[in-house]
C-alpha cells in the first residue's frame, strides 16, 4: 500500500512538473481585417533544442530567467518568418527546426511576431519590424548578461525577417556571428540606404539567397556573399501561370528557403560561381574558384560560412561585393552537378566551331550535360574552359563522347582536328582526382568515344 502511495505521488510531481509545449500562433485572414482597426504586435520566443525537439518552451520564464534547456555555451539559431497576410503557420517552419537540430545540437528559437505580420497593410508590417528588432534586442541583453554570447548568434530571416535581422545587428554594431537572409523582401526596401535595410555591416559574416528578385524580393546584393540560383528570378519547377493560385506568388519567393534546408538535408553541394553577372556566368566566363577554401567554389546554405574568411579578404582588398550564380535542378532536393571541361587544340581552324560531349558510366548509361559556352571557344594552343552541368551525379565516367561542330558554311566532311589535351574535373566534388586524355583526333560530324584516365599532376 505505501509502494502504491508512493508511486502516485511521483506520478503527480512529474505531472505538476512536466511543462506544456506552446504553438505558434495560428491566426486567419480576420485577423487581418482586425488589424486595420485595431493594431496589434505581440512576440512570443521559444525554444528548441534537441531535449525538447518537439514541444516548443518559453524562452524565458515568468521570473525572467532563462529556460533551462538553453545552453549558452551551444550556438544559437534564431528564425525570423516575413509578412503573413493570412495568417496561417508558415509551412516550411517545423522541417526547419527538426532539420537544424538533427544537423547539429544547438539552440533553436523561434520568433512568432505573426501578430504583427498578419495584416492586409504591408506597410505596417514593414513598420513593425524595427519594433520586433527593438524587443527582440532586449531579449538578447538578457542572454548576454546569462552567458550568451553574440558572436555564437545566428539568424536566419525570411523575407521581412531578413531585415529584421539586420535590424538586430544594427543595434548590436554588427557583433552578431551570422545573419542569413533567405530572399529578403524587396518592397519598401528596394534602393534604401543601408541603415533601412539588410546589409553586411549588419553581422560578421551576411549570406544571402535571392530568389525571387523581379518579385517579393530584393535585387540588390546586401551581404558579404549574395547567390542567385537561376539568376535569382524564375525558379525552375515554379507555376509559370496565375491561374495556379497563390504558389503562383510564393513559389519562387520560397525557393531560398527550400534551397537552404537541402544544403542541410541532403548531400548536394551548391557550389555557385563568383562572377559579375548571370550572363557572364553562363557563358563559361566564371569556373575558377581557386583563391577560395579548398580551391572549392562557394556553397549556398548553411556550410557558406566555411569561405568567411576568403570572402572578407576580397572586400577588403578589392572593395567589392561578392555575387555568385548556380542552376538548380526544378524538384527537391534542387541537386545539379558541375563539371568543368577543359580543352586545348592544336587546329587554328577549329575557332569556328563548337564541341558537345556526353559521359558513360561503368553500366553504359549517358548523360549530355547542359553546357555553358562562349558562342567561339576555340584559339590555337589556348586552354578553353566550359562548364557543364548534369542533373546525375556520375562517380566512375568510364568514357567520354565528343563530337565536333564546325559552322554550316565551314562544314568539311574529311577534315580532322587534333586535341593537345583534355581535362574534366568535378567542381562539385573537388576531392575527386580530375581525369584527362592527351594528343587524339576528332573528326567532324563524328562522335568520337575516349577512356579517360586520373591525371597524372606533371601534366595538368
């Protein structure tokens, strides 16, 4: 009898103890037409970690002490949604956390200002944010005076959420460790100075992915290091048609965030290509990416941090914004795998032509890469590098096709070409040793099949 009194009684302290999880505020568009005639902005922060993954906590207690699942020596993940006009639990929200904390054991603190955000008058929302920045400082000067410290500080904005961020740094004189702004909003804040927007000053090291550029978001770079997947536009995969409803106007809008949580997600390397334009980039013009990590190119998502320092050197030294550009694939995970394609010729009539190649891997199946190429690469004795991607990532390339094109009026049936060398190294995987063929023929019209082997390093 005392055994069974004894265990209830345990059973009621773990139940008194045991603490109720709080949700996001769930809101609809009422509340949006509330809000024209009666303003309001209410924060709530809580709490994630991987002791409570799935039952959000107050970040802070009653008291004003800090939750005891927050860990100040642990790196700090602050997420910060945008404009909410309906109301409703941003979609991608929940994944996002689940995805952070299994990548890595950190705080993760959610901000819910969708009191604020809910609202027909995108004004007011753009209004509010310097409100949320200003409460969401005062939160922070509690962390710090606990322990925190801001250089362990990440945030992470969607949207308006980004310049919130930078609000944050702003007031902190740029001393926060990392803000990454995923398609910051461009109305309202297009063309501002940067003491009105995001901006790198804002952090010690500011990513940011523009996705939807001629849209709801911003064209300008703002960070250290700026992608532009797809030229920061159209995203491939999104409804090209108005008549598709509402994924018509988030869908590319939202692709920045979907492209981060892939980098944490999967195993794609979106490794993008610092270049001065989209055009440029296209055109073959911008594959060398040796004076970064690794002699690696710039990932998009969370791993960006890693080229820091390279990234802070080229401002410094050259005063300029870094802009880098990938494609992407149009479904998730969004993988795509570069090559890079270099070629030396020994025939000064081939300056007239183009080349294609496909890869076969050790099964016999064949990809034709999209190929990223100057409309005449081909000079004497000059070393031509063309950028290829494939959709498929190929691991063992047991040989190469390549055929030789010469323009319609130049055609020559019985002509021969002759190739110093080639070389294909992947770019996505810089680790891989590259693989090479030197001194053969290509005939052309005349698809022509080569093994290639590991290159041998007095020849590269």
């Amino acid at each position: 009898m005392r055994a069974y009194i004894f265990l209830c009684l345990m059973c009621w302290v773990r139940a008194e103890t045991r603490r109720t999880c709080i949700e996001f505020s769930n809101l609809s568009v009422k509340d949006s037409l509330k809000d024209l005639f009666i303003p309001r902005l209410k924060i709530v922060v809580m709490i994630y970690t991987r002791n409570n993954q799935n039952c959000a906590e107050p970040l802070f207690e009653q008291n004003n002490s800090i939750n005891v699942n927050f860990n100040t020596q642990k790196k700090t993940v602050w997420i910060i949604h945008g404009y909410r006009p309906m109301g409703s639990i941003p979609s991608w929200l929940s994944n996002f956390v689940k995805t952070l904390l299994n990548k890595e054991d950190l705080n993760v603190i959610v901000v819910d200002w969708n009191q604020g955000a809910t609202t027909f008058l995108y004004s007011r929302a753009v209004k509010n944010t310097r409100k949320v920045a200003e409460i969401l400082s005062e939160y922070i000067q509690n962390l710090l005076t606990h322990g925190a410290s801001l250089e362990n500080f990440h945030f992470i904005g969607m949207s308006l959420g980004a310049h919130i961020s930078g609000f944050v740094g702003k007031i902190f004189h740029g001393e926060l460790g990392r803000i990454t702004g995923l398609d910051p909003a461009g109305p309202k804040f297009s063309g501002k100075p940067s003491n009105s927007r995001l901006d790198y000053t804002d952090a010690k090291f500011v990513d940011v992915i523009h996705s939807d550029a001629r849209g709801l978001g911003i064209q300008e770079p703002l960070g250290h290091i700026d992608f532009y997947p797809n030229g920061g536009k159209k995203q491939p995969g999104c409804p090209k048609s108005i008549f598709s409803g509402i994924d018509y106007i988030k869908c590319d809008h939202q692709r920045a965030i979907h492209l981060f949580m892939a980098s944490l997600e999967s195993n794609c390397n979106f490794v993008s290509f610092p270049c001065r334009s989209y055009k440029d980039y296209k055109a073959s013009l911008c594959v060398d990416c040796g004076n970064f990590k690794q002699n690696s190119c710039p990932r998009l998502g969370y791993q960006a941090e890693q080229w820091k320092d390279g990234l802070k050197e080229r401002m410094e030294g050259w005063h300029l914004r870094t802009t880098v550009y990938l494609d992407t694939s149009g479904t998730y995970p969004f993988c795509t795998y570069y090559f890079v394609f270099t070629i030396i010729v020994l025939s000064e009539t081939m300056k007239d032509g183009y080349i294609s190649f496909k890869v076969l891997n050790q099964l016999g199946m064949a990809e034709k890469p999209h190929l990223y190429r100057k409309s005449k690469p081909f000079y004497k004795l000059q070393e031509v590098n063309i950028l290829a991607q494939f959709f498929n990532d190929f691991v063992n390339i047991s040989s190469i096709g390549l055929t030789y094109f010469q323009d319609s009026h130049l055609q020559c049936a019985t002509c021969t070409y002759k190739i110093q060398s080639l070389v294909l190294k992947s770019l996505t995987y810089p680790e891989r040793p590259p693989l090479c063929r030197y001194n053969f023929v290509l005939e052309e019209g005349k698809e022509v099949f080569i093994k290639p082997d590991t290159c041998t390093t007095k020849k590269i």
